[in-house]
C-alpha cells in the first residue's frame, strides 16, 4: 500500500478538497492552477494500487498525461526550488523518481534511470 500524507496535509499543499475522490477505494486527485490562469495541473493518486497520474491542461486542452506504477512514498518537500511532491517508485534495478511543482510556478519532472 502506498504511504502518502494525510487529508489536511493535501488540503493544507493545494489549499483545497480533492476535485474527485473515491475514498473507499483509496483514489483522490487534486487540481492547482498557475497565478496567470489557464494552465491547471492534475495530481491523483490511488493508495491501495500503488499509482499516480500527472496531467497539464492548458485552456481545456490536455497536453500530457503521464502514469506511474510502483510508487512506493509521496512526500510534500518545501525547499529553495519551490513546493512540490516527491513521488518514490520501488522498481527493481531502477532509480524512478516523480517531482510535481505547485509552487513558484507548475512544473512536472519524471526520471527513471536505470542503477
């Protein structure tokens, strides 16, 4: 199962309830949306799967959506480079790491590198 924050922490991170959720089957996805408009970022993750998602909208068109299995953690970092959610896979002979930006600006980084 997925260790993830709790409810008031996503609240508290996106400064919202989730945009659809699925509580009993552990499914929640957050949205934020850039200072400017017209870009807005979808998080979701389901806990008991072991999965999250990452889309870019930008003025109702999707632009990417990228999925991930394996994800072992997500943990909310608050650094220099801004506030974001660090997403930890447990591939096997991998390093696989998912960085979701909310603040200064949304940004999405996937890596996976072979070790």
């Amino acid at each position: 199962m997925l260790n993830v924050p709790d409810e008031l922490e996503f609240l508290d991170f996106f400064g919202s309830e989730p945009v659809e959720s699925a509580p009993e089957d552990g499914y929640f996805c957050y949205k934020a949306v850039n200072e400017r408009g017209g870009i807005e970022l979808f998080f979701s993750f389901h806990e008991i799967e072991g999965s999250i998602q990452s889309r870019l909208v930008l003025n109702n068109e999707e632009l990417m959506v990228v999925s991930g299995e394996c994800v072992e953690e997500i943990r909310m970092q608050r650094d220099a480079s801004g506030e974001y959610l660090s997403c930890l896979f447990n591939v096997t002979g991998v390093e696989s790491k998912a960085s979701v930006y909310i603040r200064p600006r949304l940004k999405i980084k996937w890596h996976m590198i072979q070790k």
